[in-house]
C-alpha cells in the first residue's frame, strides 16, 4: 500500500540540538498540547513559533541527543512536526520519533544545502527521495513495520490495529 507523500515548509536548525532543548524534562508528562507550547521554549520563542508552523525540519549534526525520554518526540508530533531530515540523529530520538509517527532521515546532503525556514519540502517515502527547489535527494525507503507504524500514526495505534486484526480473525 502507496504512503502518502509529506509535503510542508521547512523549519531549519542547526547542528547539536539535544532532546532536552526540544523538550525539558520538567514537561515530560503535560498533555501533547501543553508539550507543543514548550517545544524548543529553552531555544526561544522564535524556535517554538518556527516548529509549530512548519511539518518538516532540516537540522544538522545530532539532532536529539542527550535523553532516551519519549516526551521530545511526542511534543513534537503534537506541534505539528510530520518529518525530521537531518545529517544525523539521536538513536533513541531516532526510534522514538518513528514510534511517534514522525518521518526520520538521515540525509547529509539536503542538511548541507542552504535550506531556508519556509522553503517547500515534499518526502516521498515510497521512492525514498526528498524534493527541494528542484533538487532531488535520496535516502533508503521506508518499508515493512516501520512505514506501517508512520502510516498508522504512532506504535500504540499500529498495535492497536494489529490486536484488532488478530481478534477479527479468530471469531472475536
């Protein structure tokens, strides 16, 4: 089954932003809404407006280092972000951004570009490319249960999903 293509405008940062900066520890447990007010609050103002206003970012070196916590992730998502492209990542920002429904990739290249707030992104995760100003840049595609559980919206709801069609099939 095709995946839908994610098309947004870009929030663009910069290399080393941690998980901690995305979301501090003390609003781990907020309701989403409350989580998407704080969402890179310790950056500044301006990076909340710019995250909550764009579905797509573009950052450099490491983005969400720092903390295993889900919260960033789920702060994230709940302010709107639908996919993160990066030079590279976090790996538990990584899986917990999937598990979360959020599009990961590790693509050097378009983070190199000098991609501009705003600028349009589209992600096809079918072909496994990223288009920007009419540039094409490639990364592995998404497949099997990763691109279910995006599809899905978040690991809970692939589950959820998965127990449903288990009990269809058994009578229940």
């Amino acid at each position: 089954m095709p995946i839908a293509p994610i098309e947004g405008t870009a929030a663009v940062f910069g290399d080393h932003v941690s998980a901690d900066s995305v979301l501090p520890a003390r609003h781990s447990f907020l309701p989403p809404e409350q989580m998407a007010e704080q969402v890179l609050m310790d950056v500044g103002p301006e990076a909340n407006r710019k995250v909550r206003t764009h579905a797509v970012i573009v950052a450099g070196e490491a983005f969400g280092y720092g903390t295993g916590r889900e919260s960033p992730s789920r702060a994230l998502r709940a302010a709107g972000v639908r996919a993160v492209i990066a030079r590279s990542f976090s790996r538990l920002f990584f899986r917990n951004a999937l598990n979360n429904g959020i599009v990961v990739i590790q693509c050097p290249a378009l983070a190199a570009m000098p991609v501009q707030d705003g600028d349009p992104i589209t992600v096809s995760l079918d072909e496994g490319r990223v288009h920007w100003k009419g540039q094409s840049f490639d990364f592995p595609p998404m497949s099997g249960v990763v691109s279910e559980i995006v599809e899905a919206g978040n690991l809970i709801n692939y589950g959820r999903a998965l127990l449903a069609k288990a009990a269809a099939g058994n009578g229940a």
